[in-house]
C-alpha cells in the first residue's frame, strides 16, 4: 500500500480538485461555444480550458495542461533529481504521433527539473504506472513518484479523424469531446511520516490485464478479463463508488454491465458508478488518474455521503486497444 500525498487537476470545469468538486456540482462554468463545425457547418460539442484557447496544438495544450496539474504538489520539498516521473498519453492517432509524444516528455522534463521520465499509454495507462510505482517504492522506500497524465481532443487532426466514423442508428451516446490533466504524487507511508506529508489517500491495490474486445475489433464483449482482475484485487468491504468510463462509448459500457453484474459480492447494493467524463468529456489518457484524484476529492469533501467518505473505492479503466486497469483506493476523511 502506498499513500497519495497531493493531487492536481486541471480542466475546462477548474484548475484544482476542490473546483471540480463544486463545479460540477452547480454545473458551472458552462463550457464556451465550440469554435468547430462539421461537414454541414453544425457545431461540434466539445469542452477546452479557456485559457489556453482553441487554437494551440495538442503538444502545446497536454504541456500546458500537464504543467498546471502540478503547479499547486509540493515539488520543491522534494530532490527533483532523484524523484521518479510517470507520465500517461494518449497513443499515437492522427494530429499525434510517437515523435508528438516525445516532445511532450522532453518539455515536462526541462519544465519539471527532473532527470528522467517514464511513459505509459492509454485510458488505462495510470494503473499501469502506478503499479511501476508500487514496485519502484518497494525497492527504495525513501523516493518520491509523481505520476501525470494528460490528453485532449481539441484539435482539427482529433476531432476529424473521431468523427469519421458512422455511426450506427443503435450507437450509444458519448460524451463531448474534452481534455484534461491529473496528477499525483505518491510515496511509502513511512516517507509520508517522516516528512509530516498530509495524506490525502491510499493506492490499496491495483492490477492490469488485456481483454480481447477492443475499440478496433467486432470481438464479443464478455467482461471475462476484467472480472477476473476485479476479483484479484485486495478484498475489503464490498465498493460503495465505482469511478470509471460508465457511458463512454458501446465497448465500455457493456463491460461494465457484464462486469458489475458478474462480480456483483464486490458491491454493496447502494453502489453507485460514477463517471467523471460523463460531465467533462471523454479525456482518453486522463481518465484513470482523473477518477482517482475526484474520488479522493468528493471524500474529502463529504460530496458522495458519509458512507461513502469512510470506504476505499474503485477506480477503472479501459484502453483502446483492450488493456484493463483498476485500482482500490482508500481515503483519508
């Protein structure tokens, strides 16, 4: 088990967890006009951070984002040197390449001090990045971990290439196109102590696993992998909240159906599936570390219920290319 000692979070609802947390809440601020149009001239949904516009480039939007997320962690207590950054984008896709992505990494690398960073792909690229933390810490208890991550749909190449597709009369409705950047930084309990760190959660456990449906394939959706995922982590007092990509899109959706159903000992009946891109839009790449930080961020704040502020929570994740991630996350009232 290792403690979260700081969150951020940026989007076009705020630029902290506590904003997000009220924001949504009273549905302010309402997202500005959409600056795109298709084909027939209708506007395209989607929700952008104001202050960066809508006219920067993907790289310069996810640096911007990233750097945000972090403005408010307690950096410089830490030696930048030594501490281990885990950065999660989105995959290569039209408008962002693999040479785009690197040129992320190399920016928060000379923005964030630091020597080295790590990357993770994918919606569920934060689980697996903070199981390389978990293995990092238990090796050497006395570093420090942030983990980043990032994506947007704010572009022409973006928005382009996720509409081309038809969609089919019985398709599911998803979310507003969005970004968003959320960021952690983690350690051992006994770093925590001793540096007199507040804590703000717990990572309890958390796993990965590939499914065979993807976003790209006709596979039969099952939940099988992630069942079996689900029921391998740490058991605990069955999930009152279950923070994932409920609603986002047919293939997430329909896993989660199957899954909570199929494992339904893990959740006690009162459970409730929330889904933050539902809100703010789908965020690709964010969303598993997004889920973490507003579940912490709702507990502290008392916005899910007593009951709920008390007891660890799920968060999930799937990728585009079928690889699960969940984690059990413990909070601190």
């Amino acid at each position: 088990m290792i403690a979260i000692v700081a969150t951020g979070l940026v989007s076009p609802f705020g630029t902290n967890p506590t904003q997000h947390v009220f924001f949504l809440r009273a549905q302010q601020p309402a997202p500005a006009p959409s600056p795109f149009v298709n084909k027939d001239d209708e506007p395209i949904y989607v929700a952008y951070c104001p202050w960066i516009g809508a006219r920067a480039s993907e790289i310069d939007r996810m640096t911007q984002m990233a750097i945000d997320a972090t403005a408010d962690l307690p950096l410089a207590s830490f030696d930048r040197r030594t501490a281990a950054v885990l950065l999660c984008l989105p995959a290569a896709r039209p408008g962002f390449t693999a040479d785009d992505a690197v040129e992320v990494e190399r920016r928060l690398q000379v923005q964030l001090g630091v020597s080295t960073i790590e990357r993770f792909v994918g919606d569920a690229g934060t689980f697996a990045a903070l199981r390389r933390a978990r293995d990092m810490l238990a090796h050497d208890d006395g570093r420090v971990v942030l983990l980043v991550a990032v994506d947007t749909s704010i572009s022409v190449a973006a928005l382009a290439s996720a509409l081309a597709a038809p969609r089919a009369p019985w398709h599911v409705s998803e979310p507003r196109f969005a970004e968003a950047a959320a960021a952690m930084v983690v350690c051992t309990e006994r770093l925590a102590r001793e540096r007199g760190l507040a804590t703000e959660g717990f990572v309890d456990d958390v796993a990965i696993t590939i499914g065979t449906p993807t976003d790209d394939n006709d596979e039969p959706v099952d939940g099988d992998a992630f069942t079996k995922l689900l029921r391998g982590l740490r058991r605990g007092a069955p999930f009152s909240l279950a923070y994932g990509q409920y609603g986002v899109g047919p293939l997430r959706t329909r896993e989660w159906d199957l899954v909570s159903a199929r494992a339904y000992s893990l959740f006690s009946p009162e459970c409730m599936f929330p889904s933050v891109e539902l809100e703010i839009g789908r965020v690709g790449a964010a969303s598993g570390a997004m889920s973490i930080v507003m579940g912490l961020a709702e507990a502290r704040h008392g916005a899910r219920g007593e009951q709920a502020t008390s007891q660890p929570f799920l968060a999930w994740a799937i990728s585009r290319d079928g690889v699960r991630g969940a984690a059990r996350i413990g909070s601190c009232p």
